[in-house]
C-alpha cells in the first residue's frame, strides 16, 4: 500500500464536499432539491462543557439541500463570485419535527410547516396533511405498532381531557421523509462563520422544470459522496442515530385527524 499523502484538486473541492469546506453561495432567493431527509435522535449540545449531552436526546430531520439555481435566473455564484454548478454544492439544515405552527410574527410558518405545504402544493396557512406519521413514545422510541397507531388516533378524537395517550408521553412526529428528491425554493444567507444558512422555504414556480441530464449526472456523484459520509460518521462514532429505514405510513390511518 502506497503511504504517498495527497491533497484533493481543485476538481475534487468543486464536486466532493467531503474533502472539506468550500466557497459559500452568495446570499439570495434559490430553488433547492431536497436531497437527503433523514430523522434521528441526537444528544443535545451543552455549551457550559462544550460537548454533547447525552442525557437530554432530541428528534430532529438532518435535511441535505443541493442547490439548483438562483430564481431570478442569475448565474449560480460563491461569494468570491465564482460560478457553482447545479447539484454541486451541500447546505445542511436541521428542522425541529414537533414545530408545526408559525414563527412569533405569526405569518412565516415554521420550516416543518413549509416543507410539507410547499412541496405537495397544500395551503400553507390552512389544514395540511402530511403524507404520514411517526410516534414517539415517552422513552424516545419510535412505535412500530399499528394497533398502538391506530388507538392513538382514536384517541384524539377523544375531548382533550378524556385523551390518555398525549398524557403518557406520546408524540405524533409529521413524516416528511417521502418528500425526499422533491424541488423546493429557499432564501440561502451566509452566516458570520462564513457557512451557508437556509433561512426560510417557500414555494418553487410551477413553471420550474429540472434537467433530467443534469439530475443523471449530478445525483449519483452525490450518493457516492453521501455514502462515504455516513462510513466516516460511523467510523468516528459521530453522535446522532439515523433511523430513515422505519417505514412510512401512509393515511391508510387518518392522518387528518392528528392535530399537528
């Protein structure tokens, strides 16, 4: 085995994100594919000791955006104005699973709320039904059971003081895993550590149409990327436990009748 050491090419920084950190977009109004949705149970970050807390977990959706072009029509640039290429480009966002409302100024919709309405064409501001639904009981765990599932939707129909299940601990979690691979328009800022942020979703044209070709060509250099990631988290035990394999629930149980 040769022990030569290599530094990545110029090449390998544009279309690899695992070799590092790259250039971010400059700030501006984007149309994203959301190319990875995953759920998974993280430790909490404790600043006092700055590490993480493995006595408070949480649920959240590890989301992988990949950046198709700017909606003005502009050229895709880095902040050093250099031209990105379509699907080349990794901005990461966590989205809290329980926040299903609207932020304080009570017009902008939480980020959950955004993703499900903007990429399934629901009124962003009116009922909307995900495609399905994860509960969670009082220890963390996904249920599995559908007999469990099904009494907890009877049971919110129940009056809210006859309703056992919330007071036991359970949660109902929207799915919006199956929105995976879906196009969605997003403000793209740069944060004060120069890394990009998304700062709020919002519906994509309906004149916008991807090219198959670039989609062909981008995606499975994605994957591949995407792939070693998750063999490098592995190896150096990265805190967060993904569990995208659970299946997904479709309203074969009613999922109207959670009140998210």
């Amino acid at each position: 085995m040769s022990d030569t050491y290599e530094i990545a090419s110029q090449e390998d920084l544009k279309n690899n994100p695992e070799y590092g950190d790259i250039k971010p977009l400059k700030s501006g109004n984007y149309i994203v594919k959301l190319a990875k949705i995953v759920l998974e149970l993280k430790p909490t970050w404790n600043p006092s000791i700055k590490n993480w807390n493995y006595n408070e977990m949480k649920w959240v959706y590890n989301v992988i955006a990949l950046p198709y072009a700017m909606e003005n029509g502009d050229e895709m640039q880095d902040v050093e104005k250099t031209p990105v290429k379509p699907l080349t480009k990794w901005i990461f966002r966590e989205i809290n699973p329980f926040s299903i409302g609207f932020l304080p100024d009570n017009v902008t919709p939480s980020n959950l709320r955004a993703v499900i309405a903007y990429t399934t064409g629901q009124d962003v501001h009116g009922k909307i039904k995900p495609a399905g639904f994860i509960l969670i009981d009082k220890e963390q765990k996904i249920v599995t059971d559908d007999a469990k599932r099904q009494a907890f939707i009877e049971d919110q129909k129940k009056t809210i003081d006859e309703r056992t299940f919330v007071k036991e601990g359970y949660k109902p979690i929207p799915d919006i895993r199956s929105y995976e691979g879906k196009y969605i328009a997003c403000a793209i800022g740069v944060d004060t550590k120069g890394r990009n942020k998304i700062t709020r979703f919002s519906e994509v044209s309906s004149k916008f149409q991807p090219s198959k070709a670039e989609e062909d060509e981008k995606m499975p250099k994605f994957l591949e990327s995407y792939n070693k990631m998750l063999e490098k988290k592995k190896n150096k035990g990265v805190a967060g436990t993904a569990v995208s394999t659970e299946k997904v629930i479709t309203d074969e149980i009613k999922v109207e009748d959670i009140p998210f």
